[in-house]
C-alpha cells in the first residue's frame, strides 16, 4: 500500500476513535455516577439495572450501526463512480429504513419491556428501577436513529471531523445533565436513575438538532445535501439498503441474542454481583473497541470508493493495513487492561464485592484483544464492499459456535468459576478472526462486490 493511501485511513480513522472515545467515556462516566448510588448498602442493584436495559437497549442501537454500514458502502460507492445524486438517495433511504425498523423495536420493548426484563432472569429489586429507566432510553432512540445515519453520510463523504466534534457536544450535554438529575445539584431534582435516562434522552435531542442545521446548511449539489422533500419521497435505492442491511441487521440480532443468552447464563447460574460486574465490564470492552472501529470506518470507506473507481487492488491493500494497525494497538491495549484492571474498578464503584468480581473479566479482556481488533477491522473491509453475509456468519459461528455453548457448558453442566464463562469471550473474538481472515485472503468478498455492482 502506497505512503498516501495508509495516511488516508490514518486520516479517516483518527476522528471516529475520537468519536467513539467520546461516546465510550460518557458511558463509562455515566456507570461511575450510577456506581455511586445505592440500594441497601449496595451498588450492584442499580448498576444491573442499567445492565439489563441496556442489553435491550444494545439491540437498536447495533442494528443502527447495521443500517449505518450499509449507509457508507452505497453512498461510498456512488462518491467513488462520481454520483452525487445516487449518494444522496442512498442517504434518504437509509434513514427511512432506520427510523422504521427503530420504530418497530421501540414499540415493541415499551410494551413488553418488564416481562423481557423478567425473561432474562433480573430480580425483583432490580426490575422496579429498570423499567422506567429502558422507557425513556427506548423512546431516545428514535432521534438516535436519525443521527447515527447522519454520521455515517459524512464518514462516507470523507467527513469524519463533523461527527466528532457533535460527539463532544453532546458528551457535554449528557454528562452535565447526569451530574444535576442524578444527584440534584444546583437545586435541580435528585432523580437517581431515571435522571441518568432523562439526561441521556435530551442529549439526543441536542445532537439531532446540530445535525439538522449542518445538513441544511450543506450546499445542495454535495452528496450530503439531504432536505426534506429527500425524505418524504420514496427510492428505489432503499431495496439497495435492505439488501447490504438485512445481513447486518441479523448479524446484531445473532450478536445480540448471544449477549441476552450469555447474561442469561450469568443470572441463572451466578446472580447479580456477576451481572453488576460485567455491567461494568462490557462498558471498558466496548472502550477496547475504539480502535478497530476507527480503523473499520476508514477501511469501509476507503474500500467502498476504491471499488467504485474500479481499483480492487487499492481497495485490497486497504483492508491489508487497516488490519496491520488495528493489531499494533491491541498489545497495549490489552496489557493496559491487565496491569490496571483493579484501579479500572475502582473508578466505577467503592463496592468490594463488585470490584473483586471484576478483576478476571479484566484479564480475559486483555487476552482477547488481538483477536477482538482483528475482527473488527476484518469486518470493516467486507463491509465496505458491500458483503455483510461473511460478517453475518463469522458472528453466528462465534456466538452460538463457541461463546453460548462453551458458557452453559462451564456454569451448568461442570459447575465452574465465573472466570470460565468469561473465557467462552475470547473462544468468540477468536473464532471470528480466523473466518474472517480466511475469506478476506480468498479475495471472494471484492469479487461478489464487483459482481453485484454490474
């Protein structure tokens, strides 16, 4: 790969890692502050309650970025050929696919949310506060909906510094918002939990609203020049966002059925200090995720534009160094998991109990990073070709090859240490790097990509 083309992704890539450090920190604030409140002298109740919804919650959200991805591999396509008005119809129809399938979620956990949460295995104790926290962060998504499609347009356009810089805005907002509704200060009402929900619900709010007035400024000849009449009117193009969409939005399905089937297992044979901890837990792993999703995001657009200026070999030698600097980043990254996994703890609650829970499910993050950022930027090459199939089966095989069978197998049939259920974790990320890197060294995905393009 040429000098230029590695500084391009390093370009494209640095601002989403910077987005998405944005978005994982707030996250990781928001568990520190709801670590702080208690119930009966512990902060494992609220802390699994904010699990528990937020495995519900996860599901939109992954299946937006199914929708987002599809976004970037049409529009990058279409910019790639020198079709601007083809890129902004693939614009308008991913966000009326997105905000119809969020819709269909959203109804569908507001009315169902308490007996999903009971489904799962959640306490008594823990339902009564997760409830209306899930109905306001559900009802959120439907603006969220709107604006993770906006971000992926400008990624596809080659505009990563816009979303970004919006991602700060609206940390600020939702962190402030946390500090005065959870705890009441400057006379605000002391809302606990829900006032972490309420804080992130208007913080939403605020990033729609940035994001409108950035595309309504945008000149109307450029690929991201959307308006409402763009919206109002029907595309072919959205058969096109269905097509690259389905197998992601099933490959977060399977992922997601994973996750709710893995927390089932840790309440059916563990309870809730397992939960709370890997509460906390999942929010530092989607934290290890920053770099492989930056390098993801530039190799899909770079791989997508590639192939729609005919140059597969450019979009090849892409996906080649987009997998060479996600693996230079997970060696630290993992040995910063593992030396400082207790002090990690610590930022997020003063509950002994939890802390020591968390120690192992930090080393097992540590062990699992290489393959973790490996798949992540593996998946990012397909993607931007426009094949979310292999993506779609590296998942299943990973999920319900390894990581559901191996934990049931470790909790209920031999009765181990938690620590085992974590391990099925790495058996996952290990499993999916090693279908991914097979079918990425075939070539096949850039084929099938070209064959559909004809």
């Amino acid at each position: 790969m040429s000098r230029s083309t590695t500084g391009e992704i390093l370009r494209l890539a640095w601002p989403v890692m910077a987005s998405q450090a944005l978005l994982n920190g707030t996250g990781l604030v928001d568990r520190m502050m709801i670590g702080r409140l208690s119930e009966a002298g512990s902060a494992a109740i609220p802390l699994a309650a904010v699990g528990y919804a937020h495995q519900l919650f996860f599901l939109i959200h992954s299946t937006l970025v199914a929708v987002g991805l599809a976004c970037v591999a049409l529009m990058a396509r279409a910019i790639g050929s020198g079709d601007p008005d083809r890129a902004r119809r693939a614009f308008a129809a991913s966000i009326q696919v997105s905000f119809g399938v969020t819709s269909a979620y959203v109804l569908l956990i507001l009315l169902g949310g308490e007996r999903l949460l009971e489904a799962l295995g959640a306490e008594p104790a823990v339902i009564r506060i997760a409830v209306p926290y899930l109905r306001v962060t559900v009802s959120s998504a439907l603006m969220l909906s709107v604006t993770m499609i906006c971000e992926s347009a400008l990624r596809a356009n080659r505009d990563p510094r816009t979303p970004m810089w919006i991602a700060g805005g609206v940390a600020i907002v939702k962190l402030s918002l946390n500090a005065l509704l959870i705890f009441g200060l400057l006379g605000a009402p002391r809302l606990e939990l829900f006032g972490a929900a309420l804080a992130t619900a208007l913080s939403h709010g605020f990033g729609l609203a940035i994001f409108v007035l950035v595309l309504v400024r945008t000149p109307r000849r450029t690929p991201t020049s959307l308006r409402g009449r763009d919206l109002a009117r029907g595309s072919p193009v959205v058969r096109d966002v269905f097509r690259i969409a389905i197998p992601g939005i099933a490959e977060r399905v399977v992922l997601n059925l994973g996750l709710l089937a893995y927390f089932w297992v840790l309440s059916r044979w563990y309870g809730t200090l397992e939960v709370a901890a890997y509460t906390v837990g999942i929010a530092l792993l989607n934290f290890s995720w920053i770099p492989g999703t930056g390098y993801a995001q530039a190799c899909a657009t770079v791989v997508g534009q590639s192939l729609g200026a005919q140059a597969p070999d450019e979009a090849m030698s892409a996906g080649r160094r987009a997998t060479r600097l996600a693996l230079g980043t997970a060696v630290p990254l993992g040995l910063l998991c593992a030396v400082y996994r207790i002090p990690l703890a610590r930022l997020f609650t003063e509950d002994a109990a939890v802390i020591g829970a968390l120690g192992p499910f930090m080393l097992v993050l540590a062990l699992g990073q290489p393959f973790l950022q490996l798949h992540f930027a593996l998946g990012g090459a397909h993607r931007g070709a426009g094949d979310t199939w292999t993506p779609l089966l590296a998942a299943i095989l990973g999920n319900w090859g390894c990581r559901i069978p191996l934990a049931i197998f470790f909790a209920g049939w031999l009765e181990l240490d938690v620590v085992w259920v974590w391990m099925a974790l790495v058996a996952d990320h290990v499993m999916r790097a090693a279908f991914l890197g097979i079918s990425f060294a075939s070539g096949r995905w850039s084929e099938r990509s070209a064959a559909s393009a004809a």
